[in-house]
C-alpha cells in the first residue's frame, strides 16, 4: 500500500495519504499540489531522494501548481540530506502503529494492511503528529501553520459518534437530526470532523 508523506520544512506540518499506486497518479499529483498550495507559500523548493516514482510525481505536481516549485534531489546515499522526510515518515508510522494498536484494543479485532479503514488512519496520523506534538520552541507545527493552537474536540480513531449531517441545520425540523458514525479524524485545513458511515 503505497503512501506519499510530505512534510513542510518552515512549518514542520505532515501529511500523509496512501495513494493507489507509487509514481505518478491523478490522485496523488492532486494530493501534494493541494497540500503544497494550501501551505500558503508562494515558492517551494521540493526536496526527496532519487528514486524514478518520486522524481516523476513531484515534475508532475510541479507543473500543475499555482505555486513555484524547484525540484531538487538529495545526493544518492546521503541520508542526512534526505533526513527531514525520512524522520516524518518515522513518525507516521509510528503514530499510525499507535492508533493500529489501540483500534485492536478497544475492539478485538486486528486490522490488516488492506482494511478499508487504513488509509483514514494513515491521514489521521500525519494530522496528530502536526496538531499535538510541540518542537522544542513549544510550538506545534499546526500552531506555526495556522498561528493558533488547535482546539476543537476530538474523539478517540474509530470510535462511535453522534453527528449532525452537513447542511442539516433549519431543514427537517420534526426529523431526528443527529446519526450514528465512526470518527475517522479531522481535515486539517477546514478543522472538520470526519465520520465515517455506510
């Protein structure tokens, strides 16, 4: 299951999504240009190692962005160099195994690589790691992002809520309004709650 994980330098924010294949994908081109774009910078200078699927996806992210992009790749075997994303992708993965180990807890149920709820659980973890965790200045990469701390409610990955639907407010006014779903995580950009339902 491949997932792309990028991670911006100034405001040390992640994100993260599996993507259906690695390289170059509609989907995948869309999710870099969208986050890069909404990073609000005017000029990116787009770093990763060599590897033929990632040099092709960021050219293609690259040429259809409203921002300017420099493409550069890290010197083969320099790890260092490359030690900024390889330190984010240490840090999904383990925020992701955390959220894996505690579904499984809480339900007894061991979830598997090709789970339908994996890839909301990947997204999530980026999204914990930039709002919860604070740099050594105190400030978490949210803050530095938004230039406000998040504050919104959150519910525990996978457990079950009451919502009220998109746009249901002042409609069906004799009708039960709040249903059931599963919290999946929020969307970084809109502070939303996303829930999942059949």
């Amino acid at each position: 299951m491949p997932i792309v994980v990028v991670k911006d330098n100034k405001t040390k924010t992640l994100m993260a999504k599996v993507v259906p294949n690695k390289g170059v994908s509609e989907y995948a081109v869309e999710v870099v240009r969208r986050f890069v774009e909404q990073l609000g910078h005017s000029k990116v200078i787009m770093k990763s190692d060599n590897e033929p699927a990632i040099l092709a996806l960021k050219e293609a992210v690259g040429g259809d962005s409203d921002v300017e992009i420099v493409l550069e790749a890290a010197p083969v075997a320099d790890h260092q160099a490359n030690g900024l994303v390889e330190n984010a992708v240490e840090s999904v993965q383990g925020q992701f195994r955390v959220i894996k180990d505690a579904l499984k807890s809480r339900h007894g149920r061991r979830v598997d690589g090709e789970h339908p709820v994996v890839p909301w659980m990947v997204m999530h973890a980026a999204s914990v790691v930039s709002r919860e965790r604070d740099d050594e200045e105190g400030f978490s990469a949210y803050r530095r992002w938004k230039g406000r701390e998040f504050t919104k409610p959150v519910a525990e990955f996978g457990e079950s809520v009451w919502y009220a639907p998109a746009n249901s407010a002042g409609r069906d006014k004799f009708d039960v309004r709040w249903l059931e779903g599963v919290w999946l995580g929020v969307r970084v950009e809109s502070g939303e709650s996303i829930i999942g339902t059949e």
